[in-house]
C-alpha cells in the first residue's frame, strides 16, 4: 500500500487530535532497513524535527527528519508538516523544534532551535505526493559548516547507478523498531522506469519523475522505512533528494520515491 514515509507511531499518535488515541509514544519516519548508525558529525546536516507536546518525550518528540540548506533553513517534506501528521495546523505547534548536531536522541548534544515559520509548498498534491516539500526558518541560526549544497539539474549525482545514502532515526526491520540514534543507508539512484513500473498508478500511488526520483536496490534490502520522511538522500556529497514515499520497505520490486531536490532547487529559486 502506497504511503508517505512518516512514521506509523507519528500517524497514529496524530491521529489522537483527530480521533484515535495511542498508547505509545510517537516516532518519525524511519530509515533505515539494511543501515548501519553514523555519527552525527559526518552528517551535520541531518536534523531531526520535533514536538513533545504532539509525539511524547521518549525519543525527544522526533517525528521526520530534515536537512539543514542554509542556516537558518530546514527542508523537509510536506506531508510532515500538514494536520495528518501533526494533528493541527503547524503554527499551532507551540513546541516545534529542529533538533541539530544530536546524533542520538536520548542525549543533550546539540542544540534545540525553535521554529520561526514553516512554508508548505502550495502545489504540494497530498493524492500523488508531487511537489512534497517545505522549509522551516528557525529563530536561531545554524553554523555555515551544517549546510549542504542541493544538486541542481543536471548534475552528474543524479545519474542512475550513482551510489547513495539515506539517513535518519526511522523504523530499522519494517515492524515498528525505532533506534534513537542516527542511522545511514546505501542505496542506488535508480532509473526512473523501475519507479514508473512499480508506481503506475492506483493504490501504489504514481511516480512522476519531473519531482520525484528513484532510488534504492534492485534487490530490496535497503530501503527507507516509517520516520524518515524528510530525511536527506546525498549523493557525491550533495543533496539530492528528500525521503517522501513508497511501498512497503526494502521490498523486491518497490524502491524508494524521494523528492527531487532538482525540482527544489529551481521552485525556492524563483521565491528569492
């Protein structure tokens, strides 16, 4: 079944707003089947996104990821932002941080910086997950060395077979296993007709590669999972995709759709 990538204890913990109640605490988007833990240092720019007043204090409220573009800007994806995840508006979130240079969850490293304001891209189409994106401005900013550059068109790390990798603190097995440190995965970029095959429309959701793109292992067994949408995919030391969907996690047959941060790149462009 076709869903975005925040995590399912995020969804139902959200969902105590709307109508269900969960008995546990929340947790984002995962990442990571097949990963390996990576210390926060060698990814400065992998943030987590966090509400203990939404998502419980267990994993310090995290409940997607982000990935910090300048400093004092956070992309994430939209679906991670919108009343789904969140159950309000994100303005009414009184306590929504960014965590940075915080590795493992449960320590006090890092800092915690408050949110300013959140853009939610308005042709973000919750039905397809086109356009799934958005940027947090945070009241404080973030050192220069935090930020990564976003590929722009055209650039060779978006060329199939390209090796990658995935970070975040989302679901490790598929079944609902949280870690509360940070963990990486290595994927491949992948052409966009295995996306399109495996995404053609219906209940698996659409893949459309002018803002999506592909990635994963032909194989399965790596793979983004629940809690880690809007967790960074670098390639060639650049940014280049956002984790936003997908089917099942590490499945033969059903790779990983990402924002494409080419698409990004040119629509925050022509905001300036």
């Amino acid at each position: 079944m076709r869903r975005p990538f925040a995590s399912a204890l995020a969804l139902v913990a959200a969902a105590a707003v709307i109508p269900l109640a969960s008995p546990v605490p929340a947790a984002a988007d995962s990442v990571v089947i097949g990963g390996y833990p990576v210390e926060i240092s060698k990814s400065p720019w992998t943030v987590a996104l966090a509400s203990r007043d939404r998502f419980g204090g267990t994993r310090a409220g995290q409940f997607c990821g982000g990935v910090v573009i300048s400093p004092s800007k956070v992309l994430t994806a939209a679906h991670c932002l919108g009343t789904d995840v969140l159950g309000t508006p994100p303005r009414q979130v009184t306590d929504l941080k960014v965590i940075a240079g915080r590795g493992d969850l449960l320590s006090d490293s890092g800092k915690e910086i408050a949110v300013r304001d959140v853009w939610v891209n308005p042709d973000y189409d919750s039905y397809t997950n086109a356009g799934d994106y958005g940027v947090v401005t945070l009241t404080s900013p973030l050192p220069e060395s935090s930020v990564i550059r976003m590929a722009p068109s055209g650039d060779s790390a978006y060329r199939p077979g390209t090796d990658a990798e995935v970070y975040g603190w989302g679901d490790t097995t598929g079944f609902g296993t949280y870690p509360h440190s940070l963990r990486a995965a290595g994927v491949k970029v992948l052409p966009d007709s295995a996306c399109e095959a495996a995404y053609p429309g219906g209940e698996e959701g659409t893949y459309r590669s002018a803002s999506m793109l592909c990635a994963g292992e032909a194989a399965g067994g790596h793979d983004a999972c629940q809690g880690d949408s809007g967790g960074p995919l670098v390639a060639q030391g650049k940014l280049i995709g956002l984790v936003s969907w997908g089917s099942g996690c590490g499945q033969p047959g059903s790779p990983g759709v990402y924002t494409r941060v080419a698409d990004v790149a040119r629509a925050l462009g022509k905001r300036r």
